[in-house]
C-alpha cells in the first residue's frame, strides 16, 4: 500500500532553516535563498505577536532546539555515539555535531527530496562520509526501503544505543498515525537499551484568546501543508503518560523553564508552549 504524501509540509524547513542561520547556529551551506525570502516574509508576523503575547514562532523555535542540543550533550556524555536525526530539514545539527565530536556516527533522514538537497549541500561543502550520511526515509511508509526499519537497519549495524531525535515534524500528523510511528520507533529502540528519543510537543493554552488564535494558525499551516497540524496533549503529565503506553519506560517532559539563566534561549512572557520530550529505553 501506498504511504499518504507529506511532502506538503517539507517547504517549512526552509523557514526553521533560515532561524537557525540568522541566529548564528547554521553554515552557509545551509543558507536557501527560498528560507531567507519566508524569514522576510514572516517578520511583521513574528514581530506582532513577540509585542502582543510575549512570544512568537521564532521564540518556541530556538527553545527546542538548544534543548533538543543539550539533551543530546547529556546523551553523549553518558557515551552514546551515533545520532538519527529524522526530518531533518536543512537543520545544521549534523554539521555541529560532527565538527564537536569527530568520532559520532551521525544519520540524517528526511523525505527523499529534501534528502536529496540535504546531500546536495553537504557533499560540495565537503561533509559527507562514512561517519555523516544522509538516507531518505518516509515515517509513513510500512514496506520498501523507506521504512523507519530499513533505514535503521542501513545505518547502524551494531546494537549500540541511538539518540534520535525528530524536531517539527510530529505535529503535522494526528495523535493516532504519529503514535504508531512512535510505538515502531520505541519497538526499535528496545533492541539498543542506553537509546534516547527527542522530540518536542505544544501544549493548547488555557487562556480563550491565545487559544482561539492558536486554533486559527494551525488551521492555516494544515492548508498549506497539507497535514493535519495537531495539539496532541493537554498538561505535561498527559504527553508523558502518552509516550510510556506508546513503549517508553522513562519519559521526561522539558518546559523550557528549567533552562532560563543555563542555555541561551530566549524566554517567554507567560507559560511556554513547547516541551521537549525526553523518552529514554
Ligand atoms: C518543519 S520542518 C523541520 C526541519 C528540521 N527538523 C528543523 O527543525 O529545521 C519538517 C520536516 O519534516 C519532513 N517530513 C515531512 N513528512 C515526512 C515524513 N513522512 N517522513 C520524514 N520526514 C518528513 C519535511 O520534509 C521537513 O524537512
């Protein structure tokens, strides 16, 4: 059978790209002229709703992906050496990784156009090798050599422990299609006990008005991705109680909070709306 397309959601890559070069996290490489125009683009917007709730898009994006960072960090320390990072997007993560720790085995996966531009920028910048690949996969598929098992199996033929981590990706799917990708993922990550899973969730606020607007946007990002832009949880204690039946023993649920003042992320006025998911087997 045939996997739903989801390729509708890879242009945001191009966005969350453009974050991470203007924000100093990226490489050149990575740089698109597409990403730079939506940063534009998406100014006033960003800018708008910074001064009204104290936050925006750009605010919740740097949040999770130096958390995201430091979770790795911690994983890395406790001696894991290879990394999947599934949709990967033109996410500068591998590149950094690499260039700090020369000896990690670092996997990027997305689907195979955006795999395609991946490798396209790291091979004529010189980064790709046996230690740092780039493999298509498509988290929808159930057979070919697509699969998140097949990818796994072609990546890492040792049953040393994987930190994964997906970042924006899981909340263009519904509760029910993305819980079966986690339960396969969790299925795997029990064949290598020390694996870690990161990802992040955003929680619906309480207040009606954010809510209200929250509802609107996300509406908006499902019609032009095509996907079905979901909130999956309500409270913290629902996301990880989620990830445990899905096949996680040990959950951690990160409010950015716990890092003001310790990583350089910016704050938010109120409550933040993303977490981190911290899912270790
Ligand atoms: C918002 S972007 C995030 C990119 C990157 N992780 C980042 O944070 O900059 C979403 C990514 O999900 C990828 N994607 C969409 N559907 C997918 C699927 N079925 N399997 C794997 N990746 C997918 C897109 O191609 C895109 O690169």
């Amino acid at each position: 059978m045939k996997a739903a397309d989801s390729s509708g959601i890879s242009f945001t890559a191009l966005y969350t790209g453009a974050v991470w070069h203007r924000y100093g996290l990226s490489d050149e490489a990575l740089a698109t002229e597409q990403g730079r125009w939506l940063y534009h683009l998406m100014t006033p917007f960003e800018v708008g709703s910074k001064t009204l709730i104290g936050g925006n898009i750009r605010t919740f994006l740097l949040q999770r992906h130096l958390i995201i960072d430091h979770l790795i960090e911690r994983a890395l320390e406790r001696g894991v050496t290879q990394v999947l990072e599934i949709a990967c997007g033109m996410s500068p993560r591998g590149i950094r990784l690499r260039e700090k720790h020369p000896h990690l085995h670092m996997v990027e996966a997305d689907l195979p156009d955006m795999a395609t531009q991946k490798t396209a920028r790291l091979l004529t910048s010189g980064r790709l090798g046996d230690h740092h690949q780039v493999m298509p996969i498509d988290i929808l598929a159930e057979s070919g050599e697509q699969t998140l098992e097949a990818v796994f199996a072609r990546a890492f033929d040792s049953k040393e422990p994987v930190v994964v981590v997906t970042e924006g990706l899981t909340s263009y799917f519904s509760l029910p299609v993305i819980s079966e990708f986690w339960k396969r993922l969790a299925a795997l990550l029990q064949q290598r006990p020390g694996s870690v899973y990161l990802s992040e969730s955003y929680l619906m606020p309480n207040q009606p008005l954010l809510r209200g607007a929250l509802k609107c946007l996300g509406g908006l990002l499902s019609t032009v991705t095509r996907s079905d832009v979901s909130f999956h949880f309500l409270d913290d204690q629902q996301a990880a109680e989620h990830f445990r039946g899905c096949g996680f023993p040990s959950v951690a649920v990160h409010n950015p909070v716990e890092f003001y003042g310790r990583l350089p992320i910016p704050e938010s006025r109120h409550d933040p709306m993303v977490r981190v998911i911290e899912a270790r087997i």
